[in-house]
C-alpha cells in the first residue's frame, strides 16, 4: 500500500471470521476491493483517494452536473465540491459551463481521466475474475445472495 494506513487496516479491530455477522463480511470484502483499485491508481497518480475514484467512477458513465453527483453519492454539493476541484487542477475532469443552465458546470473526463477511469475498471474486472475462480460453482449464489440484500434495503419506490 503506498497510503499509512488502509481502509482494510482500520477494519482489522474487527476481524470476522468465517460465523460472522454477515455486514462485517460485506464490509470487510467492499475494503480490501477498495485497496486493490487504489493500488492500481496509485501507480498512475498517489494523491487519488477512495473518493476521487467514486467521482471519476460517475463521470465516467456520462457527461454530469455536480448536484448530480453529490446526490448520486447522498451528500451535498459543497461536499464533493473540493474533490472535484482537485480533479479538474490534476487534469482528470474537465469542468464546463452547462449550456441549458449557465450557472451549473458540467464534468467530463480529459483523456487522462478516461485513461484512469480505463485502468479502474480494468482492475474491478480482474477482481471480479478473481473472486469467481476463488467461488467457482458458488459465485453465483453469492451474487444473488449479495443482491437480495441491496435490493431490499432500497427505498420504497411509490
């Protein structure tokens, strides 16, 4: 790790083991995922955090506001505003002015954002590869498993 100290380190005071509570699993795997794609962009750019990454990881999808993505990430503008500051003065995102609303700004990606956002999925890939040879016959449970439990924590939709 090329940080002090990781989100997977500060999950050890916790250390499940195989009975533990299912939340303290899931977390512990969402930790040790975030590790090894900020290790991958760690050998292009060490100032990138957790963060950076879920902003560039909704850019990525398509040109956004940043109300957009502050309420895709359940913050406030003012939140994520600094991150995103970041990203435009490392080069990563591109901040225009939002044609059918002159006081918004609209985030895209530069080429080397594209580039980062590439080599982010890339390694998302790799680890989902990697956990289904890892699971083989049971990845699929696991999904579905995993799944359920989002799906059902998802608010009522009217």
């Amino acid at each position: 790790m090329s940080r002090g100290r990781s989100a997977t380190d500060a999950l050890t005071i916790v250390d499940p083991g195989p009975g533990a509570r299912i939340h303290l699993l899931a977390r512990r795997v969402g930790a040790i995922v975030a590790d090894r794609l900020l290790d991958e962009v760690h050998q292009r750019d060490s100032r990138l955090r957790t963060g950076h990454m879920r902003v560039l990881a909704l850019i990525d999808a398509e040109p956004v506001r940043i109300v957009d993505v502050a309420a895709h990430l359940g913050t406030t503008k003012q939140t994520v505003a600094p991150t995103v500051d970041e990203l435009v003065a490392w080069g990563y995102v591109a901040r225009t002015v939002d044609e059918n609303d002159r006081r918004a700004r609209i985030l895209t990606l530069t080429p080397e954002g594209e580039e980062l956002t590439a080599a982010m999925l890339g390694r998302s890939v790799s680890l989902d590869e990697e956990f289904g040879r890892l699971l083989g016959d049971d990845v699929e449970v696991c999904r579905s498993a995993l799944w359920r439990i989002i799906e059902s924590q998802r608010a009522p939709r009217d």
